[in-house]
C-alpha cells in the first residue's frame, strides 16, 4: 500500500492547519474526562511522530476516498447518542471497508465464525495491537469510548492500518533485495527491476513473517511455479502494473520501487479477483436446475470436475466445506455446494500478510452497498426494499426483475419479527439478500454453527506437512460421484413454496449494532423516522406507512412489465 498514509496524521494532528483538523477530525471538544483541545493535539501529534509524515498531498488524496467509500455505510449504520459508531459498528465498517477496497480480509477484524452478532465482542482498534506504541492505540480507544466513532475518525484508523501495512511491504521489498543480492542504495536495470519484482511476489504470495531470510525467500521463489499455478499470470499483472507507474528510463532507485510496489498492492485484489470470478463461473455453470438449486451445486457435480475434468480446485473434503459454512446439507441425500460461501471461503485466499489474507471480492457488497446509499438509514419498510430491490442487479441476476412471492413472503417475516421494518445490517436481512442474490451473496449461518479457518491454520493444528487435513481424497469423490441420486429438475412455470426455494432458511436473528428498547434513534431515507426497538410515534409511523405505500405503488407499476425470473 501507500506510505503516504502517515502524512495523513499530520494533518489531523493540528499541526498543519486548525482548518484542516476540523475538517478532517472536527473541532476538539472537552470530554467528561476533562480532556481539553490542547491535550487531544498533543496526542494526535504523538500518533503523527509515531508513524512518520511523508507524502502529504498524497496522503490527502487517499484519505478523501476512503472517507468516500465510508459515508453511505456511516450514513445507513445505527449510531449512538452522538450520533457516532460504537465499536460494533466501526469494527463492521472497517471490515467491509477493506474487502471492498482491495479484497482484504482483516485477521483481527473478522468475527468469530462469520456471525453477525460477533461485532458486538469485537473491538476496531484491535488492529493496531502491538503494531504501534501503547499510547497510539489509547487515543482511538479514548475517542471511541467516550463518544465513538465519526466518519473522519474512522477514515483516520483505516489510514493508519493502511500505513503499517506499507510498511510491512517495504520489508518484504528489502528481503526480495537482499535474496536477489542487491542493495537497498543500488541503481536497478529493468531487468533487475522485474526480477526484484518476482522475487517480492512471491515471498507475498507463499508467506512472509518478519524474521524470514534471503535463503528462505529465495526457496520460495525456486518453487513458485510448482506450487501456485496461476504465477505465469501474476508475472504479467507484475509487469504491466510496473509499466504504468515505473519511470520511463532504464534505471530505478529504491523509493521509485517503492511506488511500483504500492500500486501492486493497490491492483491485486482486484486482480486475484479474476481467478475467483472464473472459479463461480465454472461453479455456476453446473448449478443444481432442481427447486431450492439456485446458487447451489451438488456435492458429487463439484467433486466431478476434480476427478473428470481435472479442476484441481474443487476438492475440499465434505468436512472442511461444512466447517467453512459452503455446505447445504437440508436435504441430507443430497448436499450441495453454497457457490458463494465457497468462493468467499478462506480456501481460496492468498497472499500471507501479518494483518491480512487477500480473498474475493464480495459481489453482495454492491447490492447492500446502493441500498445504503438510496435508504440512508438502519432499517426500511418492505415495501421500500420491495421497490428497489428488483432494480439492482447482479452479475447473474437482472434488473427490473419480478420478484417471487415467496421471496416477499419471506421479506415480510423479517418486517413482522422487527415490528414492521427491516433491519438492513441483521442476520435475517443477510439470509434474505442470499436467497434474492443466490449466487452472489453468503447464506450467514447462526452463530457457533460453523468455524471457518484457513487450509494451514488446520495444517498447523494437525501437524500436516500437506494439505490432508482439508482435502477428500481421489476414492472418497469417486465414491460420491458413483452414489450420486439422479438429477432433478424444475417444473417450468410452477410456484413453489418458500419452503422449498429456502429450505436453510430460520428466524434466528443477530444484529451487528444491538440497541436498547429506551434509545431512540431519529433516522433518515424516505422521511421515515423510527425509535431503537419501539413502536415509534404516532406521527413517524404515519409518515413511513405513506411513504412506503408511495414508493411501493411507483415500484409496481414499473413492474408490471417485467417478466418473472426466479431465484
């Protein structure tokens, strides 16, 4: 990533310009601590000597889109008293934050079996732990307690973690130096450029720690070709990336590196993506045609492209799927593969960092992310959602679809369970996106109910020299293939009941942000206002049942057109 994170702090810190630190952090106020304005200066001018100050401009610019890519989601969050995030919500901010934004799976982010109810026990400044001085991570901590997180903030602590993930890159630049023997002072041809460049990926790629060796990089590098595929690939997105940002001359000094680097960092989620699109389209194309089949493939037609096609790819073992939460087993004769629990699963991430694992894209993030953006608050009326969901489409789902009746059926139970709205960030909202967008959104499993845990992380527990511990074996998927029950398919035309399109789903319900029954909460989006967990005024009910009824009768007649497309 960017050094040009840190400068970002000097801004914040008060020391450029008082307008630019109330731009950015708002005007210091006396907290119930007595905290006075001079003392949040001083602290914030710590976490600027801490992390150094370089690149100011640059720096600038990246904050402004980070702060960007949050509002929408600030603006759709529950917020506390003051109007800020308390650490359930800043921790899902910034998890979300960083997916999109270069697929980055943050380990001290991630919630404890991908429960949605696990932010409440998490914290957002975990992941400074250790990796800055005590009194650095106290400052985020001390805003957060006292009157949480506002966007700015928010952008400032993403920035910071995006600084000491550069920093971490420039180690493993330096390494890749010194197992090429070179120096970081030493003028570099293109030719030497490229391969300092292989030499950095594939340290990034197989794993890199920080006592890691020349001898030990230069190994990984010997043997990077029989142990990940796709590296003739990586090699090329290398050097386009260093063909866009490189100088065009014939030499480079370290810091010209450095930018190259930075950009690599920038690209590679997006890049690594392609190979995860290509995984669900291959999934896709073998989708179970069956009722409740969408988004699903059969276990014995996922093992059949490992042992038929040679797609060496689909070949976790049923237990290491059902662990992962990629496995529908409602019909126990026949169990099939969520296609994107799967793909988001930590079996196909890479790239070892100590804060990350660069995973896929989540292709639902777009379809929650317009819903933020037009509702503009925690929670909508059915009818609301009802209105723009058939809008919104997806990379196989289209826009301005006919939404099945069960699927609204299922809408309003989540409506009827919460008094009549829908919470937009709540297990029961997500299962019902997963059932809209089958094959791009997670089916979340109730807590407590699966584990998900990476390929080596399982090796290390089992002291497995291979990969065993998570794959079925060449006779277990022959075995399956051969016991496989003849394929069923869909009646054309028929309705279903959504017991059968949604045969996982319950109404087990855990919310990012809790909120007590007393704490009112006034709420932007279509006009509607309504209290934490009340029934809400008389008037707010009024103004959302009107709008709602107005947006749902638009929503109908836009529809009346469209031809029916199930899920």
């Amino acid at each position: 990533m960017n050094m040009v994170f840190a400068s970002a702090l000097f801004i914040f810190c008060g020391l450029a310009t008082q307008a630019h630190a109330n731009a950015f952090m708002g005007r210091p106020q006396v907290s119930s601590h007595g905290l006075t304005s001079e003392t949040e200066k001083a602290l914030l001018a710590e976490l600027e000597v801490a992390l150094g100050s370089s690149h100011r401009h640059a720096t600038e610019k990246r904050l402004k889109n980070i702060e960007h890519r949050l509002t929408p989601m600030f603006g759709a969050m529950a917020k506390n008293s003051h109007g800020k995030l308390g650490q359930a919500a800043a921790g899902y901010m910034l998890h979300r934050l960083f997916v999109q934004r270069h697929g980055w799976l943050i380990r001290s982010l991630e919630p404890a079996g991908n429960s949605m109810g696990a932010w409440n026990n998490s914290s957002p400044t975990s992941v400074l732990e250790e990796r800055v001085p005590a009194h650095v991570q106290e400052l985020f901590e001390k805003r957060l307690g006292e009157h949480g997180l506002g966007v700015h903030d928010l952008a400032v602590l993403a920035g910071t973690l995006e600084h000491l993930v550069h920093s971490e890159a420039l180690d493993r630049l330096k390494l890749a130096y010194l197992a090429e023997g070179l120096k970081h002072d030493d003028v570099l041809s293109e030719e030497e450029a490229m391969k300092v460049l292989d030499m950095y990926m594939s340290i990034y790629i197989l794993g890199f720690v920080q006592d890691s060796s020349a001898a030990t990089a230069k190994a990984m590098h010997d043997n990077i070709n029989e142990v990940y595929p796709t590296w003739p690939e990586t090699q090329q997105f290398l050097r386009e990336t260093y063909q866009s940002v490189a100088p065009k001359r014939d030499y480079l000094y370290f810091n010209e590196m450095e930018n190259v680097i930075a950009e690599v960092g920038e690209r590679y989620g997006r890049f690594q993506d392609i190979e995860c699109r290509q995984l669900k389209d291959m999934l896709v194309a073998s989708e179970d045609p069956s009722v409740g089949g969408a988004g699903r493939v059969r276990i014995s037609d996922f093992y059949k492209k490992a042992i038929l096609e040679g797609k060496w790819q689909f070949s976790e073992s049923v237990d290491y799927l059902r662990q992962l939460g990629a496995l529908d087993e409602s019909d126990a004769s026949n169990p099939r593969v969520i296609i994107p629990n799967y793909i988001s699963g930590p079996s196909n991430c890479v790239a070892s960092s100590a804060y990350y694992s660069v995973c896929c894209l989540d292709e639902c993030e777009s379809v929650l992310g317009r819903l933020e953006e037009t509702i503009s608050a925690p929670e909508a009326s059915p009818s609301t959602i009802l209105a723009l969901i058939p809008n919104i489409p997806s990379a196989t789902v289209p826009s301005e679809r006919t939404l099945s009746p069960w699927l609204q059926h299922r809408l309003e139970e989540i409506a009827k369970h919460h008094d009549g709205l829908v919470p937009l960030h709540g297990r029961l909202f997500a299962q019902w996106l997963h059932y809209a967008y089958p094959r791009e959104c997670q089916f979340p499993h109730v807590s407590g109910t699966i584990n998900p845990q990476r390929p080596e992380d399982i090796m290390n527990a089992f002291n497995a020299t291979d990969a065993d511990a998570t794959t079925a074996s060449d006779a277990e998927m022959a075995r399956i293939v051969a016991d496989a029950p003849a394929l069923k398919k869909r009646t054309q035309g028929a309705e279903t009941h959504a017991s059968e399109e949604s045969a996982l789903w319950s109404m087990d319900e855990e919310l990012v942000v809790w909120r007590a029954p007393q704490e009112a909460q006034v709420e932007s989006g279509y006009g509607f206002f309504r209290g934490a967990a009340m029934l809400g005024a008389a008037a707010s009910l009024t103004v959302a049942i009107v709008r709602g009824g107005e947006l749902a009768s638009r929503g109908k007649k836009d529809l009346e057109t469209t031809q029916k497309y199930y899920v």
